[in-house]
C-alpha cells in the first residue's frame, strides 16, 4: 500500500506547483488574523502602557476577563463554523446564572446536582433553539434574537420571584463556599505553587511574603483547555468534520451522510452550556446574580470569534482564533486602564478591530477557494 | 475513443435478484408531479442506464434511491426486502453511493476531508478516537491516481479544483463507498477524454466485482459504451427498458429526445448531432 501511494505522492509534486513557502502556507490558517491581533495589540500596549500590565499580576488582570468572554467565543465560534448563529448566549448567561442561584441559595442543593441542572437547563434551551431553526428553516439570526429577549425578560421576572423582589440574587457564596466541587469553578488554581514560588522570590509578592498572584483563576483554565478540546475536535474528530461540512454546505452535507441536523442542534446545546458555564463561574466569584449578567456578550463573542477567523457564511473558522480574538479583546478593554487613553476609546477600537478582521477574512477565504 | 465495442458486457441472467427495486415510484414537489409512477431495478454485475431529457425526473429519481427524497408513493425494496430510506445515510449504510449532479462537495474543505465526508475512518478508541488523517490522506490521493488525476495536495481546498477534477474526487468518492450500488448522475458531463473513458473503464471493473451501476448520461454513445439495460424517462414517467442489443443507437436517441424533433434538427446539421 505504501509504496504503491508513494509515485502518486511523488507525481502530486507537479511542474505545475509553485513551491509554497511558508508564510503563504500561513495565510491560508483561519487563526493566522488573531495571531497577527495579538502581536499587533501587545506591540501597541508594550509601547504605550505602563509596564504594570505586562506583569504577572497584570497579565492574569486582562486574561480573567478574556476567559470568561472567550468561553462564549469558542462554543460561538464553533456554531459559526456550523453555519449558525447564538444571539441568546449573553441573555443565558444571566439565565443560566438565575438558574445556578435559584439551585443553590433557594433550593440550597449542593454544586454536584445545582451545575449539572443548571448545564441541562442551558443545554435544554439550547436544543430548542436548534429545533426552532432547523424545523423552520428561519435564519437562526431570528430565532436567537427572539430568545434574546426572552431569556433575558425571563431572567429579571425569575429573579424577582427567586429574591422576592429584586433583579438581584445574593448569597450564592455562602451557600457554596464549603462544597467541596467549588475549587473547580471558583478561585485560583495551584495556589501552593504560587506561594512556593513566592517563597522562593520567584514572583512579585506583597509587604507580608503571600504572593501578589495567588494561583491561576479557574476560568483561565477552562478557556485553555475548552479551546484545546475544541481544536482537536474540529482537526481531528470525524464530528469536528462533520461541523465543518454541515456549515460549509448543509445540503451537499447531508447527501454525502452528515446528520446534520444532530449537528447543528448539539453545537446549539454546546453553546448554551458555554453560557451556563462562564454564569457557573462568575456568579460563585461574586457571590451574587444579576439580570444584567452577560449583556452584550452574544455580541462579543461574535465579534472574537470573527476576528478568530471564523466566516459569517459557516464552514470556516478555528477555535483557537477565538482564544487569541478574546485574549484581543481582554487585552485592549483592561489595557487601556494602563494607558493614558480614554477608556471610551474600546468601542471606537473593537469596531474597528472587527472591520479589519472581516476584510482581512474576506481576501483568506478568495484566496482558499481560487475566487469562485 | 470509447466504442461500444470496448467493454465486456456481462450476461446478467433476468432470474438473478435484484440488489435493489423500486416499484411505482411517484415523487410530488407540492403541485409538482416529478415522477410519476416509475419501477426500476439493478441487478449485482450490470450497468442500468437512466436516460431521458432535461427535467425528465432522472435525479429526482436517483434521490428517491439514494435517501435524499422520501417517495410519495412507491416501494423500495432491498434484497427482496422493504426499505424506508430516512436520509442518505441510511442508503449509505446499506452499500448504496451516489454521486450527485451537483456532486455534493464543499468548496472551502479539503480534497481528503470531502472524500470522506460523513464516512471518516478512525483509530484510537473512547476519547483518542480520532480520523485516521494519514490513511485518509493516502486513499484520497491513491484513489484519484486510479481515475486519472493526479492531486497536487490531498489538503488542496475543492474550491480552487477545476469542475472535471472536482467531479472526479465526487466519482473517485463513490466508487470507493459503493459496496453494492454505485448511482452516477452524469458524472462525465464536464470531464476530458481521457477522464472520461477512465470512468466508464472504472464503472465497467466495478460491475464484474458484482456492484449494480445506475448510469445517467445525455451522451448515447457513453450510455450504449457500458449499459447493459437502458431505461428512459419522460415527464416523469418510463417510456420503458431496453437490453442491449434490443435497441439501435437512433432508436435510443430517438427515445431520449421525446420524438421527432431530434430528427428535424439532426437534418438541419447535416447527421453531426
Ligand atoms: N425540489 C424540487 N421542488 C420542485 N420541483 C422539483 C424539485 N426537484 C425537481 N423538481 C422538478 O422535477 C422535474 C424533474 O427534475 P430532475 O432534476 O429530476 O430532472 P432530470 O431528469 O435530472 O433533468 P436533467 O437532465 O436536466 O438533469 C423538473 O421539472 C424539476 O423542476
Ligand atoms: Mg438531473
């Protein structure tokens, strides 16, 4: 087999084949436009911020941030490549979040059944979603926007009856704080490591000797490995190819066998539970849920995945284009506190960190299909 | 290049079973009646040409057999057996491969990833199960090489292939998945000579290893090159099935075209139709 493979290999090195270098090859990866962001962003703030924020301190500061959007990039990014959209994720975000709340502080059960419940709420919600549009054949842009609302109407009149009357749900902290699943999703990681280390004089400590960093937050650790999944999910797994070709093309998808609505409707579900998770993770570290928890942050994620690589039309992207796109975007919302800009200048810069990203996109995806 | 002579045609005796038969099929688009009643069969080791003129309802047909297309009426059985398709996987799974008029490929994908779209074989099991990518690389490229074509890259993205070379990977693609049933709805129509011939070639060596092969052609010489029985529709219905040897090649043509009218115009060009 194999040597029989090798003239046909060999013949493929045609006369009529430029040879490729690298950075051409390159160009043709979807991540290629966020890796050249974050150069392009640490260059920028390198120069023009206070060295504070390249610091460990600083560094964890703008990456907690860029974890919790990025969680929401990556489930987004991965719907997009499927050729859907989520406009609902900030709105379950603050769903998810009254669910977790309503688990633990009214109905006071314990992490193991209060995040398993709130995932399958998500998840649930999620494959209503999927059905509506595939059902339909509406463009899930609609639908999502519907539930937008919904769910985000549903949040302040479910955390008016859960708190008897505020849009605000306290004690969560309390209620869990004991539990023993709580260093999973709250807190930081590898805390006597970061404290050895500061023995050691390794890392920046305060006046006392504890550390100014005290661990690795928990979210930055779920954003790394979620994006890791993701990645090898979509370059290696048949489902990841499945994704790709349901987005690509959902009826030539399903002729040559993808069940694509299976596909669609889990990356639906994959994607409310990535809401449930960042509203797991950020309500246990406030101690409190709100109506306004993840507003804007369908848009965000959007916006990171996009200048991750993804294209709007489906079919092409990477998850690891949404981890630097969030990473983008952690870095200039925080950076600019160590500037002397205005922070108003965000929206100015994301705008037009999207317009380039878009454009950018646009001229990789010609030059991968030879302009057809 | 390709004359009728060029092929052993395979004696398929007429008490052999059909690997797959479809009895009065009829397939209705809202008000639309694409067909109307259509019965068809393949038997193991013969090549069933599908012939007819444009919007006859060939792919409208071949959908029905391949799981895309629910029948309105009709029955689908195989082995003897009745089937009831519920996607293109099902028909799949039961040894049937298509390759569509629209060839079913994703522009922005890989050669190798649209080879084995929907069938990717994997190693590794639980949660190592993965795509076997070097194995699926190889086959890809081994299997165009067969239908003469050499890849510059399995990685090449299908968009920027030209039509011949995309319908071949579609080509190369079923014939790699037919185990019984290979449907091929014109698959040479934007192919070169030499591609060409190399298909009816291929569809000739997968019929002696007993696959039964639907073959939609406009092209009658194509057709009488590999078919062992010619079907033809019209507006949705068959106007009936010929054995080769039964039928001239102006009798087909005749047939394909409706009537009359292809002689009138055959006239005109002075016999170069
Ligand atoms: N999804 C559909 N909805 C409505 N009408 C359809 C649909 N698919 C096919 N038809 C109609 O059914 C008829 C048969 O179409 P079909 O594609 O089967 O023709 P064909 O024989 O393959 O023609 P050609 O040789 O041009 O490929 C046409 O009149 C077409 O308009
Ligand atoms: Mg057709």
């Amino acid at each position: 087999m194999a040597e029989t493979i090798q003239p046909a290999i060999q013949a493929a090195k045609d006369e009529r084949l430029k040879k490729e270098g690298i950075g051409s090859r390159l160009m043709k990866r979807p991540e290629l436009g966020a890796i050249a962001g974050v150069i392009l962003v640490t260059t920028f703030f390198l120069i023009t911020a206070d060295g504070a924020m390249f610091t460990l301190s600083g560094i964890m500061n703008f990456m907690t941030p860029a974890a919790q959007l990025g969680i929401l990039a990556i489930g987004a990014a991965m719907l997009m490549i499927g050729g859907e959209f989520d406009l609902s994720i900030g709105s379950m975000v603050a769903f998810a979040g009254l669910i977790f709340g309503a688990c633990t502080v009214t109905l006071g059960l314990p992490l193991i059944l209060a995040i398993p419940l709130t995932l399958a709420v998500a998840a649930g919600i999620g494959a209503v979603n999927g059905t509506i549009v595939l059902k339909t054949g509406l463009p899930s842009f609609i639908v999502t926007l519907a539930f937008l609302f919904v769910l985000r109407g549903a949040s302040l009149v479910g955390l008016k009856i859960a708190s008897g009357g505020s849009t605000q749900l306290r004690g969560v902290r309390d209620a869990v704080e004991d539990d023993w699943l709580a260093p999973l999703f709250s807190g930081d990681a590898f805390g006597p490591i970061f404290a050895w280390l500061a023995q050691i004089g390794a890392i920046e400590t305060f006046k006392n000797g504890a550390p100014k960093v005290p661990g690795i937050p928990v979210e930055i650790l779920w954003f790394i490995f979620l994006a890791l999944v993701a990645t090898y999910v979509l370059l290696r797994t048949p489902q990841g190819n499945w994704i790709f070709a349901a987005g690509g093309d959902r009826n030539a998808a399903s002729n040559s066998g993808v069940p694509v609505r299976k596909v669609k409707i889990a990356l639906f579900m994959l994607t409310a539970m990535c809401g449930a998770l960042v509203a797991i993770i950020t309500v246990m570290d406030s101690g409190s849920t709100d109506a306004r928890r993840g507003f804007m942050k369908e848009f965000e994620a959007i916006i990171a995945a996009v200048i991750g690589g993804c294209l709007l039309t489906g079919g092409y992207g990477s998850a690891i284009g949404a981890f630097f796109g969030a990473i983008i975007f952690g870095m200039v919302t925080i950076g600019l506190t160590y500037t002397d800009f205005d922070q108003d200048w965000f929206q100015i810069f994301l705008g037009g960190m999207l317009l380039i990203a878009v454009l950018f996109n646009n001229y990789i995806r010609k030059r991968v299909t030879g302009e057809r | 290049m390709t004359q009728d002579t060029t092929f052993h045609h395979g004696d398929v005796s007429t008490d052999v079973r059909p690997i797959i038969e479809m009895t009065d099929i009829e397939k209705h688009f809202g008000n639309i009646i694409a067909l109307a009643g259509v019965s068809f069969d393949v038997r193991p080791g013969e090549c069933h040409c599908l012939l007819g003129d444009n919007g006859a309802g060939k792919s409208t047909f071949i959908k029905t057999m391949s799981g895309v297309h629910k029948p309105t009426h009709g029955t689908i059985t195989i082995d003897g057996k009745p089937m009831n398709f519920s996607s293109p996987r099902d028909a799949m799974e039961a040894g049937i491969a298509t390759v569509f008029q629209d060839l079913a490929m994703i522009p922005l994908m890989s050669v190798t990833r649209n080879f084995f779209m929907g069938r990717e074989p994997t190693i590794g099991r639980g949660p190592t199960k993965r795509m076997d990518v070097q194995k699926m690389n190889e086959t890809a490229v081994e299997e165009m090489r067969k239908m003469g074509i050499n890849l510059r890259g399995p990685d090449q993205a299908v968009g920027t292939l030209s039509g011949g070379e995309r319908q071949t990977v579609a080509i190369a693609r079923a014939v790699y998945f037919g185990a019984r049933v290979l449907i091929l709805d014109e698959p040479t129509s934007a192919l070169g000579v030499r591609q060409t011939s190399n298909v009816l070639a291929t569809i000739d060596r997968v019929r002696k290893q007993g696959v039964g092969v639907v073959f939609i052609s406009h092209n009658v010489r194509h057709a009488l090159a590999v078919g062992d029985r010619f079907t033809v529709l019209n507006r949705g219905k068959t106007l009936g099935t010929a054995r080769r040897g039964e039928i001239t090649p102006e009798q087909l043509q005749d047939l394909m075209a409706g009537g009359q009218e292809l002689a009138q115009l055959e006239g005109s060009l002075e016999g170069t139709v």
